[in-house]
C-alpha cells in the first residue's frame, strides 16, 4: 500500500481552485445570486415561524382567560339556595356540618336544627322582632320555640317552611333538586317562593303530625303525600300499647278510628263490608302504623296504599 501512495506524483498535480483562483470566487457568486433569487416569504420562513407560534399561544391564552372569567362570574351570580339571591345570606352566619354524623346548632330564640353531615344553614346571631329566618342546603331536623307573634320560616331552595312552634324535617332528595317536608309534630305551611327574598306566592300546603310534601323541581310543584312510618302523636305516645292495642270482637270502624286519632292520618274504606267486619288481634307489637294495618288487613282479607296523604283500605272484606 505505501509502495503504491508513494507512486502517486501528488505534488506535480494541481485542483482546478489551485490553478484558476478566479473559479472559487465565480462559485461564491452563484451561491449568493441564488439565495438572492429566492422569494422573500421564503427567506424569511424561520424567522417569522417563532414569531408566528408565540402570537398564536398569546391568543390561546387570552380566550382561555376570558372563558375563565365569565364562568367565574356566572358562578359568583349563581345563588347557593334557589330562590335566593346571595346578599340575603351574604351577612349570615354559616354553619357547614363537615362531619359523618348530625351536628346540633341552637338558635338565638331557644330552637335547635339538628344540621344532616354535608349540609348547611345560614342564621342571624339574633332573629328579628317580627319573624325568625333561617336558610338551609340539604337537610335539617328544626325544633322550634313557640312564639305565635315571631313565626319561624326556613328557605330552602325553591320553597318555604311557615311555622310557630312544632319539629319538622326538611331535606333535599339525593339525586335530585326535589326537596322534602315531614311534620313531627305542630302544623307547618309549605309554600313555593317567588323570586324576591322573603315573598311567597302560589299553592301552599298545611301539614300536620306524619304528613310530608314534597316539592318537585321539573314542574314546580307541591305533591303532598304520608311519611314512610307514621310515629304515634305526642298525646299517645306514653300510652300502654298493649292494652291500646289489642283488640277483642272490634269492628273494623272502630279500629280505623282509633288509628285516625293516634296516628293522625286519614282512611278511606272501599265499601260497608270491610268496615263492619270483626277482629281479634293483637296489634301492640309494634308502634308503628305499617305493621298494623298489614295485622289488619290479614285478617280481613284486604289490602292497603298510601295515595297522596291518606290511606286506601280495599279488598272484598271478611266472609
């Protein structure tokens, strides 16, 4: 290999740039003249590429903050109770029951609301001379002070609870806007909202003892309806229930009758039959009303349902 390197006449061969120096720079020439040539979007083509990246993540960046503030506003106007708007709760307390169990919060008037986990209420540290308000999100079991001159209203979204002094439950269904009144004791008015804080219009419903309405959001309405377990009422509450409720040779009249004043609920009976019949049974097992009327119905070969805010006793009757 060196032998044959060492043959080649390297020194006594020239470039063609070694023997005409005037090529090299014709070559420069024509590089120049052709980068000369070409349009002038083209020459510039990576100088304004950044250019035109950062002008079109600017614009990104503005409409993504727009977007943000006008959701953030529309959030801010959005009231925290329906029906409410926000300065009417704004200078209240909140009380927000961050817990797994019920959180008691006593009024200023003597009341108590025993506040559900995940709910809210809004008060003032001292009620007014003409009326007691407070606002509720979610559920809450109250215990109202009577003060006939003072009644006590809870809002809560789309409607308003009216009472004197009596305990009641309002609650806000799970999954839905619906929202729930169950009366304990005493009597309440259930009534829509209008839009302006502290007027009510509309259809209103008067519950008593084991009576509930429930107001329905898809068609703003009051459907007033039984409590799941009707409780026996204050004034029968310390009673014997066996010898309350236990029954020798009764007429059925007779022992709808007792359940009307002990339970406060309504029957209606679908024919003479079934009222006239007679029963002996022992009904004091249970305080409720539901094991009850299925002892009863048993016995008389008939059926019972709840419609709207009594109960529906049908069947052919005893034979």
């Amino acid at each position: 290999m060196d032998i044959w390197y060492d043959s080649i006449d390297y020194d006594q061969k020239q470039s063609a740039l070694d023997a005409d120096p005037g090529i090299e720079h014709e070559i420069w020439d024509r590089i120049g003249q052709k980068r000369l040539d070409q349009p002038e979007a083209g020459r510039r083509r990576l100088l304004w590429r950044p250019a035109y990246l950062f002008r079109g993540a600017a614009a990104a960046v503005i409409l993504l903050l727009a977007t943000f503030l006008i959701y953030n506003n529309r959030s801010a106007d959005k009231p925290v109770i329906a029906g409410i708007a926000a300065e009417a709760i704004a200078h209240l307390n909140t009380v927000t029951n961050d817990r797994d169990t019920s959180l008691t919060i006593a009024l200023s008037d003597g009341s108590k609301c025993r506040l559900a986990a995940g709910s809210s209420l809004f008060y003032p540290s001292a009620f007014e001379d003409t009326s007691r308000v407070v606002y509720l999100k979610g559920e809450g079991y109250f215990e109202v002070e009577k003060d006939a001159g003072r009644p006590f209203l809870v809002y809560s979204d789309n409607i308003v609870t009216r009472v004197v002094g009596t305990s009641f439950t309002v609650k806000k269904l799970k999954g839905t806007s619906n929202i729930e009144v169950a009366v304990y004791s005493g009597k309440v008015i259930v009534e829509k909202t209008k839009k302006q804080v502290g007027e009510a219009s509309g259809k209103s419903v008067l519950l008593t003892p084991n009576k509930k309405v429930t107001y329905l959001s898809h068609d703003d309405s009051l459907v007033p309806g039984l409590m799941d377990e009707p409780a026996l009422l204050p004034d029968y509450s310390n009673v014997d229930l066996t010898e309350t409720f236990t029954f020798r040779e009764v007429a059925v009249s007779d022992i709808l009758a007792l359940f009307e004043k002990a339970y406060g609920v309504t029957f209606v009976v679908s024919s003479p039959e079934v009222k006239n019949c007679i029963v002996t049974a022992d009904m004091s097992q249970d305080a409720g009303l539901t094991s009850k009327l299925e002892i009863l119905c048993a016995a008389i070969n008939a059926d019972f349902e709840v419609r709207d805010n009594h109960i529906v006793i049908s069947g052919p009757g005893c034979r």
